[in-house]
C-alpha cells in the first residue's frame, strides 16, 4: 500500500488509513447510505473476502442494477456497473463471457434481483454462469419509496400494501437450491465474521454461487413495520437468528414470529458450466462451417 494515499487534502500515514482503504474511492466518502443500513457491513465483508482469498483488484468486478447498492460502484474502487433495474445479472453475464478471467460479482438488492429481475436470477441458476451474486434483502424497495418487494413478509406494510401484504413471499435459498446454484448460503449484515467466511468459500468456487445476506432498512421497511429504531432490525436479527448449516433450503422460509434460518445451505460441484458449453458450440459451428466449403 503506498504511503502517499490521500483522503482529502491531508497525507495519511499508513497507520491511518482504514483497513480497506485500498478498496474504496475515498474521495467520495462519506457515503449516503442511511444509518442502520446493511449495505456498509455486506461490503465490507465482501472486499475482506477479497483480500482474504487474495484476487487481483484489477480482475474484480462489481455489478448492480438501480437501487442502494448500485452506489457500491461509484464508493468501490473496482470496475463497476450500475446497470438498468433488473438487469444486473445478464449485464454481469455478457462481462463474464467476454472476459472469463474476471471475478464478476452482481451485489443488488432484493427488489432488483427477486422482483424485477427474477426471470434473470433462476435463468443464470439453470445455465451455471460462473458468477457471485449476493442480494442485500430488505424486505422492501428500499431506494425508489418503499413499495412491497418479491421478499416482503406476509402481513407487513409498504407504501403500496398500507393494510398489510398477502402475497407469500419468496424463499430465496431454496430458489436458488431449486433452479441449480452451486453454492448457497444466508446470513445477516450483523453477522459479518461469518459473511465474510461464506464469501470467501464461494469465491474459491466455479459456477452460480448465491448468498443472501438479510439488511436493515429502518427508514423505508422499518418504521412501517414498528421496527423505527435504527438498531430495531439488527436486535430482531440477532434475536431470532438460528444457525443451521446444511438445512433443507424448503425449510428456511421466512416467516414473522419464528426463528431466522442462517448458515451455509448447499455446495455442490457441476461439471458442465455455461461457458464450456459455448465453447464447445462455436468449435461445433467451426466445424460445420468448414465441412461445407
């Protein structure tokens, strides 16, 4: 690390500077994210995986659509994207393809990933395409007002369901298990030791690896949901969470008044990745092209 890195106008010393200095534009601190929020945490646990795993900053890139988390790019300095709502993960695809010997990592939040970008999630699952996805579930669209969410919990509030929501919210894990991740796992922006532990495992993995990290948003999910205290989520999480790895990801819904299912889900290895297939189709095409001159 140099020791002419600046924040500001002032010459840091080494000693000075944050621990992941090096990953961060900090010229652009301080962030805009709300106090309570969990993207700060997931972040941080994401980049000490990094390092832990020890990936070239060069080869690291990090995706999102519209959302919080899409002001990761602009704080993180890696390559990054801030991409059309929804879209983050075909986005983070075509990089993939071009440039295999990237580390693309989508991190995006639950109404991007589940709501409008659902179709692309278990897509990407079924084909392997080797990429890190990390959602920051909040229960909510956090950024565009607070509107109910694929993952909203049944009875809660949001601007558009003012009475309480019926509609059964989605598993993430067992979505994912179901459509053919590689690798998932759930944990909470409070437990970031342990983030940090199931990132770096999944970094070390090929394939569709999906970690679902629960987030507070006490301004838009909870002070509609008697949660207005910005530690009232954290205390929640901390309160009901329950480790189980290796649990059946059907039983680790969601649900208002029951623990919180946490831990490492599923790891498994899959020989046939979207990348080698299209490899092998355009040596096919090659080949036919070339029987028919």
């Amino acid at each position: 690390m140099s020791h002419k890195m600046t924040r500001g106008k002032r010459h840091l010393l080494p000693q000075e500077l944050h621990p992941i200095d090096q990953w961060l534009r900090s010229e652009r601190m301080p962030h805009i994210w709300c106090a309570g929020c969990g993207i700060g945490p997931t972040l941080y646990a994401w980049v000490r995986a990094l390092d832990a795993v020890g990936i070239d900053k060069d080869k690291v890139v990090y995706v999102s659509g519209i959302g919080c988390c899409g002001r990761g790019s602009g704080y993180l300095d890696v390559d990054g994207f801030h991409t059309t709502h929804g879209r983050a993960i075909p986005f983070a695809t075509g990089i993939k393809l071009v440039k295999p010997d990237l580390c693309v990592n989508v991190i995006s939040g639950d109404g991007d990933i589940f709501s409008i970008g659902g179709n692309h999630f278990i897509h990407a699952c079924r084909r392997n395409v080797d990429l890190l996805v990390i959602c920051t579930n909040n229960f909510i669209y956090g950024m565009t007002g607070g509107q109910l969410a694929a993952t909203t919990p049944l009875g809660d509030y949001s601007t558009t369901t003012p009475y309480g929501n019926i509609e059964p919210p989605f598993n993430t894990p067992y979505l994912a298990d179901a459509s053919g991740a590689v690798y998932v796992a759930r944990w909470t922006s409070i437990h970031v030791r342990l983030l940090e532990k199931s990132i770096t495992e999944a970094l070390r993995m090929k394939g569709f690896r999906y970690i679902e990290v629960l987030s507070p948003c006490p301004v838009n999910y909870g002070r509609r949901n008697r949660l207005r205290e910005v530690d009232d989520i954290a205390k929640w999480f901390w309160q009901s969470s329950v480790i189980k790895n290796g649990a059946d990801t059907r039983e680790v819904q969601i649900e208002k008044g029951k623990p919180i299912i946490l831990g490492n889900f599923v790891k498994r290895e899959k020989k046939r990745s979207y990348y080698n297939e299209l490899k092998k189709l355009e040596e096919k095409v090659k080949r036919a092209a070339e029987a028919k001159k």
